[in-house]
C-alpha cells in the first residue's frame, strides 16, 4: 500500500518541475516582451505579478495534491503507520522546489543574484509547505480553492 503510494506521489514529483517550467515560459515571455517593446513599467510589473501569482497558485495546487492523496491513502482502513503517509508527502511538496532553487542558484551570476533567488524561493517554499499543512488538517480548503483541478488529476 505505502509503495503504490510512493511511486504515485514522488514519480508526479519528477514530472512538477518540467510541467512548472514549461506552463511558466510563456509568462515569462510575455513579461521579457512588455519590458523590450513597450517599456512600459506599469505592464512590466503587472506581467511580474501575474507570473508570481502563477507561481503560488501551481505550488498551491501541487500541495493539493499531495495533501490529498495522503489524506486518501490514510483513509483506507487497512493502512498503518499514517505519519509515514503524511511525512512523504510533505517531502515531496518540498522537494521540486528544492530542486528549482538549487538549479536556478548554481546558474546565478554573482552572490547578490544567488541571494534574490534563495529570498524569492524562500517564499514560494514557505507557501507551499502552509498550504500542504493546511490541505491536510482541512481538506475542504483544498476542495474549494483547487477542486475543479483535483478532479481531473485524481479522476
């Protein structure tokens, strides 16, 4: 039972990162785009704030998600040892930003670049662990803010 569990939270776990990256690209674009063409810093930071808002509302949903298939799997009577359950999940929310962080620091320029990076991954981190904790003790938070999204991966 805890395997099957495993393999289908850590192996959606290697796939967060190249679904994170290619579904924030054309944010990115759009933003790099609004900073060349119009020079407008109004749009630029506009574009920024949509891109930052993506980013808490996927790390959210990948919470969600853990957070839900922990609380499934406990659910069966004939598990044991649920804060194994709950632990592992909470790694693998943790993980893929882990990842992203330590990636995008090794490419940083300098050391003040590599701080940015650590200071804005530090919230998104910090985020997505809350909403994981929260999705957990609440399952209905879960339900209401990322239900439409948790039927179709789960379904």
């Amino acid at each position: 039972m805890f395997w099957g569990f495993a393999l289908k939270v850590w192996g959606t776990s290697l796939f967060v990162n190249t679904v994170f990256c290619w579904t924030l690209a054309p944010l990115l674009l759009l933003t790099g785009w609004a900073d060349k063409v119009l020079g407008v810093n109004a749009v630029t930071y506009a574009s920024l704030a949509l891109v930052g808002l993506f980013q808490f509302f996927f790390w959210g949903a990948w919470a969600a998600y853990c957070a839900l298939q922990a609380t499934l799997y406990v659910a069966d009577p004939n598990t044991t040892f649920h804060w194994l359950y709950y632990v592992s999940a909470f790694l693998a929310v943790s993980g893929p930003l882990a990842y992203l962080t330590h990636r995008e620091m090794s490419t940083a320029g300098s050391a003040d670049e590599a701080q940015r990076v650590w200071q804005g991954a530090r919230w998104h981190s910090w985020f997505t662990r809350a909403a994981f904790i929260a999705f957990c003790i609440w399952p209905v938070s879960a339900a209401w803010s990322y239900g439409w999204l948790l039927r179709w991966l789960v379904a």
